[in-house]
C-alpha cells in the first residue's frame, strides 16, 4: 500500500512500522497529510526517528562529544542531512564516513574548499563548526553560494576570494569578500585567535542578510550584512594537509 493513501486512522504501531521504513524527506512529507500523522512524526523522540538514527548513525557517533547539544534522534538525523556534501567540495577533500567530518589530503600548493548539502535564503539558521587539524597558513569559515570555485592553486583565502563568498580567515582574524578585506574580527578587545578544538557557532539570518559567529555562547560581533537574497551554504576552505573540519546543523537560534 501506498503510504500516502494509507487510512490515517492505523494504529500507532502500525504507523511506526511503516514510518521507520521511509526516508527522513519522505517522513517530513507525511508529517503534512493529516494531524495524526503530524502528532507521531512531531515528537523528536518517536519510533521512526529513533530507529531511522541507529540506521543511519554510528552508535559511538550518536552519543559523542560532536552531536552533544543535538538532543533527540530527530535533531541528529537532520544534522546529518545538513552534513558536508561528498559532491560539492575540492577533489582533495573527502567526507569521512560519518558524513559530519571533512579531511583535505595532504596536496601541496592547493587551496580547498566545502560546502554543506544545504543552503538557505529564508529564515534563521545555526551550525556549529570544529577544526580538529592544524589550521596551517590560511582557515577560513563563512558561507558561499554554488557558484564560489572549491579549489585554487596556491595558498590562499578561497572562501572570500570572489562576489560568491563571505570568509573569516581564523589566522589572522580578518573577514573577506570579493577579494577584499572588510576589517578586524571578532569585534571584541584583544580578540584571541581561534584554538583547534573549539566550537564555533556559525549564524545565518537570511531575512536580514546578516553572518555572524558565536564562541561558548559568546557573540562575536557582526561579521558580515546586507547578504543577498540567494541561497548560501556554510563552508570552509583549508590549506593544511590532514587538517579535519566538522560541521553540525543545530537549528534555529535560541533567541529566534
């Protein structure tokens, strides 16, 4: 049976057995045929969520340290679908098989870069991003949109280099675009240098145009406004061999 014309009125045990067989675009779809559906599908913690995320999600992933403020199996399994995009990034670049982990190979004289699998033009949106590698000469975190490069001889600030890219390179804490430098960041006194290991909150505010950042709850200052109305991407460009960057959708922001 088609679960689109189902009757709406299976029980709910029967509507999580055929839950947990779709895929997570297909749930969100089911989620708008009727209330009922809605009621099972809205809770986080539900069936289906539960057993798509042991599917899909390492077990040692799902209780680690990189999805710790994901709270319910729904939340991890939307993040996972916000990921890095295999497709999308420099040929040195590979997405471990985690799907939130990028690693750029070892290739000298290269500048390489990554997008997420999806970008936004509407609404409020947080990611939370993670250098585990060495940062090298240049390490930049922004957002593109589909037409930035991914890759570039040389060692330089990829994301940012063009009108398709807004970079903050954590080196020398300078904010780029279209080739050019638009100031110091953070905005804050005696601005410590970014430290491997620690989260940064990436904020997106597509109907204001606004890119800012967020360290341990802290806000970093405007980093860039007056965005353009297209879809943009979180992503990163890199220039050290090994380096490894994660990324993780968190969602909308706490103050909305």
């Amino acid at each position: 049976m088609d679960v689109y014309h189902a009757p709406q009125y299976l029980p709910d045990l029967a509507l999580d057995i055929i839950f947990s067989n779709l895929e997570p675009p297909d749930l969100f779809s089911c989620m708008l045929v009727c209330r009922n559906w809605f009621r099972i599908l809205n809770e986080g913690r539900a069936q289906p969520w539960k057993l798509l995320c042991k599917r899909k999600i390492p077990k040692e992933l799902l209780r680690s340290e990189l999805l710790s403020q994901l709270t319910t199996p729904k939340a991890k399994l939307r993040a996972l679908y916000h990921a890095w995009d295999p497709e999308d990034c420099s040929m040195h670049i590979v997405v471990k098989q985690n799907g939130f982990t990028l690693h750029r190979n070892p290739v000298a004289q290269s500048t390489d870069m990554a997008r997420t699998k999806i970008g936004y033009s509407h609404g409020k949106h947080v990611w939370e991003v993670t250098w585990t590698g060495p940062l090298g000469t240049v390490a930049m975190v922004g957002v593109s949109t589909k037409e930035a490069p991914v890759h570039c001889s040389g060692y330089l600030p990829l994301l940012g280099i063009d009108k398709h890219s807004w970079g903050w390179n954590l080196i020398d804490n300078v904010l780029l675009h279209n080739g050019l430098s638009y100031g110091n960041y953070p905005l804050l006194n005696n601005a410590p240098k970014y430290q491997i290991g620690e989260k940064l909150q990436l904020v997106l505010d597509c109907e204001n145009g606004v890119l800012h950042f967020e360290k341990c709850n802290e806000f970093l200052g405007i980093a860039f406004k007056d965005l353009p109305k297209t879809k943009l991407y979180p992503a990163v460009s890199a220039v050290y061999g090994n380096t490894e960057i994660s990324v993780v959708y968190i969602g909308k922001p706490l103050c909305g």
